[in-house]
C-alpha cells in the first residue's frame, strides 16, 4: 500500500509515519532525512543542490523526484511505501502518480493531517530528535538521551523561528495546492485536525488506523 502523509511542518508526519510503519509493517520513507544525511555527507554528489535546506526552502521537483525514484525501485519498497514529505509541490505529485503507474502501483490513501499555526511554532521549537533512529522528542518530556540508542538528542539545523516562518509560507504556497489536488481525484482521502497541543500522538494514529479499516484497507 502508498500511503502520502500530507501535513504542515510539526503536524507529525514523522512521528505518524513511525507509528503507522510498526503498525502495518510498511516502510516509512522521509524525503526530509534522506536529505538531512545528504547534508551531513560532504562527499555526496547531491550535498550543494540541497543546501536551500538550511532556509527554509525546498529542494528542486527534479532532485526530489530521481531521489524518490532511486528509492522506489529498491526491494524493500516493493510492497508500498508510508511517504512522509513527499510529495510537496503537485509537480511532485503528478511525478509520483507517473512513476507508481509505470509499476503498475498506485497511490491508495492520503492522510492529511491538519494542525493549528499555535500548536505547530510549540512543537518545532521544542522539537528533539534521535540522530541515530530518527525517532522524535519534545523538550517538555524532560530527556536529554534516546531511550532506545542512548545518544544525545539533537535539535534540526531548520527548527528555529526564522526558517520555520519561511517553511510554513513555503508550505502554503506550493503544499497546500495539494489538498485540493488530491481531493478532486480518485484518491482515499483522510482528514485529521489537531487543535490541541494536548493531544497525543498515540490518539492521531488511532484516529487514523480507524478511518483506515473505515476503509478496508487494513484489518482490525
Ligand atoms: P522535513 O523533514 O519533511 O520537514 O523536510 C526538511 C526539508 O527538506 C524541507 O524544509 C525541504 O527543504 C526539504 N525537503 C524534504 N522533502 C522535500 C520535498 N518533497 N520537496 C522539496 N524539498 C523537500
């Protein structure tokens, strides 16, 4: 199964793209980290196209596109796919839609997760990661260490208030058009909206897993 996580930055993607990938056993692909690791590999080929990262800005269509085919055709993609920050321009999308259809491979779900402006700056600003398992932390939970990897956590280069307000305009401007995109297809379309910082991640892939079995595209 392809499922496309569409959200603004800090809506969770990550988070839920972990979540739903232990649940359902699908790979979780984060075009977001693919270019965090480019960054921190100087020797990379892609690593001075992809500098528009540390603004806030985002990556050509072209470079994102060969990324994200280079990885489709990986065996461990073969069964689907959870894409988390791909696709973020319609471009993209169209691009997607072209190279699954010449597998013979469709999109079979969006999940689009809708957040406030107020709860998204909280979390971003708080927002710590493990670089080893990627896995996502907020300040207020108090740890300085992985729990699982026991290394120090670490705070993205692009989660500070400039670059973030340049992210949601980037968001906005050419994201956004995605929902409509998708909605006016044939496309399953699931909607979530947060409104409360409260909420726990835990809930939203509730919520999720249910609007999936909803459905029937996964079981109970
Ligand atoms: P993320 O981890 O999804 O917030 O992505 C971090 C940054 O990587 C973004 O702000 C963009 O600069 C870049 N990026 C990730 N995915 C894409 C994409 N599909 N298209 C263009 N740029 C991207």
């Amino acid at each position: 199964m392809y499922i496309v996580l569409l959200g603004p930055p800090g809506s969770g993607k990550g988070t839920q793209g972990n979540l739903l990938s232990q649940k359902t056993s699908i790979p979780h692909l984060s075009t977001g980290t693919l270019f965090r690791d480019i960054l921190a590999n100087p020797d990379h080929e892609l690593h001075k196209d992809i500098q528009v990262i540390k603004e806030g800005k985002l990556v050509s269509d072209e470079i994102v596109n060969k990324v994200v085919w280079d990885t489709l055709k990986k065996p461990e993609y073969d069964k689907g796919i959870i894409f988390d920050g791909y696709p973020r321009t319609v471009a993209q999308a169209e691009a997607l839609e072209k190279m699954l259809e010449s597998m013979g491979k469709k999109v079979d779900v969006v999940i689009d997760i809708n957040v406030t402006r107020e709860v998204l700056l909280e979390r971003l600003l708080g927002r710590r990661s493990c670089p080893i398992c990627k896995r996502i932390f907020h300040i207020s939970q108090g740890l300085e260490k992985c729990p699982d990897c026991g290394v120090p956590l670490i705070k993205r280069e692009d989660d500070n208030r400039e670059t973030i307000m340049e992210r949601f305009e980037e968001y906005e401007e050419k994201t956004a058009p995605l929902q409509s995109y998708f909605k006016s297809g044939s496309v399953n379309y699931i909607e979530i909206i947060v409104t409360e910082s409260s909420r726990t991640a835990s809930s939203v892939k509730e919520e999720i897993m249910n609007k999936l079995f909803e459905l029937g595209l996964v079981g109970k």
